[in-house]
C-alpha cells in the first residue's frame, strides 16, 4: 500500500483546518515542495505503470514503488504538494495557496555542507 496517496487529501484538509481554527479564511499559505533528489524523476519503478496519473485515490493506493526507485516515493510526495496547491483541483484554496519550488537549490553531498556539529 503506498501511504503517499493519501498525502494530497491530507495537506488540503490540515491547510483547511488550519485557516479555520485560525479564523482566517484568506491567511496566506506557502506549501514549500520538498527538495528530495533535486530534479531528478524517477518515478518509473512503479507499478502498475502510470498509477499515480489517474484522478482515483484508490488507484494511487495501489501503486507499489518496492523494489524499483528508491525516489519513487519522494516523487510522489511532491506531487501530491504540488496538487495540493493547483487551484484546478482544490478551487476551495483559491484564496491563498501557493506551491514554492525547491528542488533547484537541491545540492549533492559533495557541494553540500554537513556534519557541523
């Protein structure tokens, strides 16, 4: 079962709650979309082919990354950030989500600085 799915669905209903229980409809919202891996798609180790493009949860569900792409979860993760912010899909959000890119700053291990105490 591929928990990812249901991340979409998820972040729309936290955003949701959040501007409730806030009690600001129009507060503006930044979904920062995960730099995992940089630009690079991998999302072709999951099966069945093409899963994760239909309209149905249920079929997302079912897609299987095991065993294939390492990233293909990650993938999936930043799509279902990026859906969460399209305004086509989530009219309901059309007051103040935007979806912000980061996968361009993402930088390798050897250009990027670690263990700084």
């Amino acid at each position: 079962v591929n928990y990812t799915a249901a991340y979409e669905t998820n972040l729309v209903n936290l955003i949701q709650d959040m501007l409730y229980a806030l009690r600001k409809p129009n507060l503006p919202v930044v979904v920062v979309v995960s730099g995992f891996e940089g630009c690079r798609d991998n999302g072709q180790g999951r099966h069945p082919p093409n899963c994760w493009d239909g309209p149905n949860i249920i079929d997302r569900i079912h897609c299987d990354c095991s065993g294939f792409d390492r990233f293909c979860r990650r993938i999936d993760i930043m799509l279902s950030q990026l859906a969460a912010s399209n305004l086509t899909k989530h009219p309901e959000l059309e007051c103040c989500v935007e979806a912000i890119e980061t996968r361009d700053f993402f930088r390798p291990v050897e250009f990027s600085p670690m263990d700084q105490g």
